[in-house]
C-alpha cells in the first residue's frame, strides 16, 4: 500500500517541490482547500479530503478536516491488530505523514485595523488536532509544521526509505512546542482584553516567548544563555534594538541594558541613566543632553567605568566627546548625530545601539 500525506498549508512556502519529491517516491497525497487546488494547478496528483469523508467542507472552511476518516487514520497505532483491524472494517486508510502549518493569528493581530472577528477567524482548529494528532502517534507517523524540514524529510525518505524513529521523535517534540506557542499567542490577545485588572495575576499563565539570538555565554563564561522576545507584546522593548557598532551582546550587556531601559522609561525630560551590573550609578536630567551625562557621570565617576549608558534623546557631537573619555560597554539612544557616531566609532569595543522611543510608555 502507497503511503499517504495528508498536506495543508496556509504558508506555501517551497511546497511544490516538496509535494513533487513525495510523488516521485510513490507517495499520495490528500490535501484541503487553497492547498489541494494550488499542487493540482501545478498537476501533481491530489486526493481532496472531502472526497475521502464524503462530506464537503462547511462553515466558511472553519470544518474542513474533523472526520474520523481522517483523524483515525492518523492516529491508529500500526503495531496494534485492533487498531488495524477498525480501520479495515471502516475503510479508513493510514495517513503516514502530517504536513501542516497554520493561520496567521500573529500576523493578524499585528495587522493595523484589525477588527477582533477578524483575529478571531484566525484562530485555527482543525490544524492544530491535525499536528497533535499526528505528534501523539509519532512512533508511527511523521509531522512537519516548518518547511525549513521539507528537505531533510524528503532526503531521509530517499536514502533509508521511512522516517526514523528518531527523526519522527523530534519532529513530533517541535510540533507540540509549535502549537503551545501558537495556542499562548491565543491566550495573550484575550488576556490583553480584559482591561478590569481581574485577569491580572492568573492561576496558570503561558509566556510565547520566541528567540531572538544565541548568546556567547550567560552570566558566568560557563554557562550558555539565549535572548527571547515576546512574541505577542506589541510594545517597544529590547528586541528591536539595532546595533550600529561594536561586539556583539552579551547576557550581561542584555541584562544591564533592560534595567537602564525600564529606568529611562520612567522620565519625560531629557536624561541619562548609567547603569553597572544592573544597579544605577548615575541618573540624571537637565536642559541638554550634555547636561543630563555630566551629571550621571559626576553622581558616581568611579563606578561608571565600564558600565552601560542609556540616553533618552539623540547624542550629539558635545556629549560624545565627553562620553569617549571614559571607558563604557554600550551607549544607547533614539538617534545619534553624525558627529556623534563617528566620534563614538573610534571606540572599538564601544557597542552603539538604537533603541526604539525610549520614553514611550505603553
């Protein structure tokens, strides 16, 4: 019996070849909506999942999938005589593969003019059972929900003929880590609507976190450390730093550099925070920037050495001369002057980082 692919994709991201390389290996594919019609334009092959459930899609496409045609030939265990023995006196055939990933419920969210019906057509059903489904019988059946995998999986069925087990354990660990993500991203937005403060401290509360960048190291040279963002949150913050000069961060730099961030936040006139090993040092505000630094610098000119300098309002050609007198890890601000960096550059082991509206509260 041929192997089944069940595929259905919002991101159509390098799927035709995938979709080809699989029919080249003798593989059927069954497939949904915008998915079955784009791989049947291109002539590959295509079994239309209404056809298998005899029952069409309905509901605007909101129940497409939710059949026990479909899911129980996901989820029968291979090695179980009753399973196998259910599936035939149902006419249900294996699905031996999972290719799915799902609506743009971030995207929409973030999408200015966004109407809440809008995001909440965006919260896809049936591709979540599908990747769980297909992740909870992974001894048996594969899943991708990351095209970047589509080449690995074609070359391992090429070479070997299946999918290791292996290789099916780890696609189905990054399937289960994908739709919690996908479902805290859902948790988020309705947790944001409730403006009463009484969903503020829940009882269970889940963090979609997304990385940003691999670190050199995390507090101690021993140790690893990772840099993750929000992925929900549309305020400002740390993750849309850019920097324009210097060695890359470190956990340390990150670490001081959000203490000096939530600090600035806190003033409306131009100002300047210092901050070593996450603790002030120096703060100030004044008529000019210049003012603002040489008043942080003067609340404490020992400790500041080597510290981290987040400013408020653009840095200009005064106030980076004097900053270069003094050894410091990062200068941060909403904009530099073009004398103000080029000063600033001769440092070379300065890092120089834009920050996005500082003072903006959100």
């Amino acid at each position: 019996m041929n192997k089944r692919a069940l595929i259905s994709v919002y991101a159509k991201t390098n799927l035709i070849d995938f979709a080809k390389g699989l029919v080249e290996l003798g593989w059927e594919i069954i497939s949904t909506g915008g998915t079955a019609n784009l791989l049947l334009q291109e002539k590959i092959p295509v079994t239309k999942v209404s056809d298998i459930t005899g029952f069409p899609e309905i509901l605007g496409g909101r129940v497409k999938t939710l059949h026990p045609r479909i899911h129980g030939g996901i989820l029968a265990r291979r090695d179980k005589i009753s399973d196998l023995e259910e599936l035939k006196g149902q006419n249900i055939k294996p699905v031996d593969l999972v290719v799915v990933n799902l609506y743009p419920f971030k995207e929409t969210v973030q999408t200015e003019g966004a109407s809440h019906e809008d995001i909440i057509e965006n919260i896809d059903i049936g591709g979540p059972a599908l990747i769980r489904a297909a992740a909870k019988n992974y001894p048996h059946v594969g899943v991708i929900v990351n095209p970047a995998h589509y080449d690995l999986v074609l070359n391992e069925l090429r070479s070997k003929g299946s999918l290791s087990l292996t290789t099916r354990e780890k696609l189905a660990r990054e399937a289960f880590l994908h739709t919690a993500h996908y479902d805290a991203l859902i948790s988020s937005y309705f947790s944001s609507r409730m403006t009463d403060g009484s969903e503020l401290f829940q009882k269970e509360m889940l963090l979609p976190l997304q990385k940003v960048q691999d670190l050199r190291y995390g507090e101690n040279p021993q140790q690893k450390a990772a840099f993750y963002k929000d992925s929900y949150s549309p305020c400002p913050g740390l993750p849309q730093i850019k920097q324009l000069h210097g060695k890359e961060l470190s956990f340390n730099n990150l670490n001081d550099l959000q203490a000096a961030w939530e600090l600035s936040r806190e003033f409306t006139e131009t100002t300047v925070v210092a901050v070593k090993h996450t603790n002030p040092c120096g703060v100030a505000s004044g008529k000019t920037i210049f003012d603002a630094y040489v008043k942080a610098y003067e609340a404490d000119p020992v400790s500041i050495f080597g510290g981290i300098i987040v400013c408020n309002r653009e840095i200009d050609e005064l106030t980076a001369e004097k900053m270069s007198e003094t050894f410091l890890e990062i200068v941060a601000a909403p904009s530099f002057s073009t004398a103000a960096t080029e000063i600033l550059k001769k440092k070379k082991n300065l890092r120089l980082l834009l920050l996005p509206a500082v003072g903006k509260k959100c």
